[in-house]
C-alpha cells in the first residue's frame, strides 16, 4: 500500500569529489557511520546523464539491512562554495583537470521504498549537504565522514517487497528418499550387473551343431590313430589268409623274414580271402 509517510524518518547523505581526490561519500546516515557499513553508498550512487533527475535504488548493506536511498546530481556552482554572508566567487570551482564539480545528494530511509520522492524532502537534504561539501573542498586530505541525523520526511512510502519464499515440492510426488517407481534407491557408487543378450534361436543350433563336429573328428582321429591293423596268420609252409594280405603282402612280408611272397583271392572279388605264400628264390 502506498500512502504519505506520517511519523517516517530520513536520513541525508551526500557523495562527491573534489579538487584532487574522487568520488567519496562525504555525508552518510548515522547509523552507518556508526556501524561502518557507509561503503554502500558509493557502490550504489552514481552521477546522472540528467541534472537534478530524481533516482531511487533499493539496495542491502553487508549487514544485510535493507535500505531505499533517493538521490539526484547536482553540478556545484559558485554560489554553492561560498560562505553565507560573503561574497561569491567570480566561477565555479573545477578540479585539477578543468572539469566542473559534480556532486549527488539525497535521503536514505530504511525498510520502505520511496514510491514519490517529496521536493521538500530533497530540498532539506541539500541545505544539509552543502555546509558539509564546503568544509570538504576546504580540506580534502583531512576531511573524513561525517553523521547525518534523521527528519522527519513527506515523501510517500510502499512497503519493500518480501524476501522470496522457499519453493517447495508439489504435492503428490514421492518423497526424496525413494525412486517413484517404488523400489528402493541403490547403494551410492553401486550397478546393477549387466545381461548379455542372447543370440538367436538358428545361430545357437549352428554353433551347437559345428561344435558336435569337431568332436566327432577329434574321436574318429584318436581312434583311428591307436587301432592296430590285423596280422595275416600263416601255417607252416607259410601260406598266410587274411582278408588284409594284400596290404600285408606289400608292407609286411620283409618284416616276416619273407623276401617274396605271392597271393591269390579264393574266390571272387570283395568275398573270401587272400592266400599268401612264398615265391620260389
């Protein structure tokens, strides 16, 4: 709600510079001074583009106080330097560089913002904030802060806004500590183990079916290594039958002591046996 200021306080300040040194808050309220926390005034003031354009900044302190500070720019002049009931000076005062003076003035009031800066309000503060100026140009190197005292002001006030609130969850979700789906969260840092797919339905009967194969000549091989072939028997004329006398005819008969040998099928080929015997020497 905005409405006048009824039994609301104020408090002048002022930031400028001088002849050789910069921008400083010369006038700041006394609760500042008395706290330290003054600096706030010069990181939120800043000279205008506009003379005399009213501005009004919402700022926090480092103490976390809240504060609205009115302020406007105002370029000095030689009435302003002059001491009251003497003379003004022929000009205006100017710094070592030739650029006129510049200097920013208003009013800081706690909690509230300012929603219609009064002119009587910004008029006190510059009858405040000239006598101080004045004693600042007249010794820069030794001038430090000084306290500025509450008025009462007329300027009207709306209530700063709140802090914003904590968002909180939207009702119906789970609570943090459980996934929605219901199963408890896994351990932190642990996986689940991962499954290999499995391989279609042909591919694993090819495979099934190769391997049965190589089995198959693996046995054929060992057995066929490790069965002896028969030897022919023979009387003792040494005529030999057998159904393998061919082939014993051929490898075996020097090993029988037989230089040569002669055979002979008893009846027709692929039946019966071979007769083996000795050739004439």
């Amino acid at each position: 709600m905005t409405g006048p200021s009824l039994g609301r306080q104020a408090w002048p300040f002022l930031v400028g510079r001088g002849r050789n040194h910069g921008y400083r808050t010369l006038l700041a309220p006394d609760f500042l001074v008395a706290e330290g926390d003054y600096g706030v005034l010069d990181d939120s003031v800043a000279p205008g583009m506009v003379a005399e354009q009213v501005k009004v900044v919402p700022v926090v302190t480092r103490a976390g106080r809240r504060l609205t500070v009115v302020h406007t720019t105002h370029q000095v002049t030689a009435a302003d330097i002059a001491e009251p009931g003497n003379a003004s000076v022929d000009q205006a005062p100017r710094d070592e560089f030739g650029r006129p003076l510049q200097l920013m003035y208003g009013f800081v009031c706690a909690e509230d913002r300012v929603a219609a800066p009064h002119p009587d309000d910004l008029n006190a503060c510059r009858e405040t904030a000239l006598p101080v100026y004045r004693r600042f140009l007249g010794d820069e190197e030794g001038f430090t802060v000084q306290s500025g005292r509450a008025f009462p002001m007329r300027s009207a006030l709306t209530a700063l806004p709140a802090p914003p609130r904590p968002v909180s969850a939207p009702s119906g979700r789970p609570p943090s500590g459980r996934p929605p789906s219901g199963r408890p969260p896994s351990p932190t840092g642990a996986s689940l183990p991962r499954r290999t797919p499995a391989l279609p339905g042909h591919r694993r009967g090819l495979i099934s079916a190769g391997i049965l194969v190589l089995i198959g000549i693996l046995i054929f091989g060992l057995v066929k290594a490790c069965t002896p072939e028969p030897t022919p028997e023979c009387d003792h004329w040494g005529r030999c039958s057998s159904s393998s006398a061919s082939a014993y005819a051929g490898r075996d008969a020097p090993a029988q002591g037989i230089e040569s040998i002669g055979a002979t099928r008893t009846v027709e080929p692929g039946r019966g046996a071979w007769i083996i015997w000795p050739l004439p020497m």
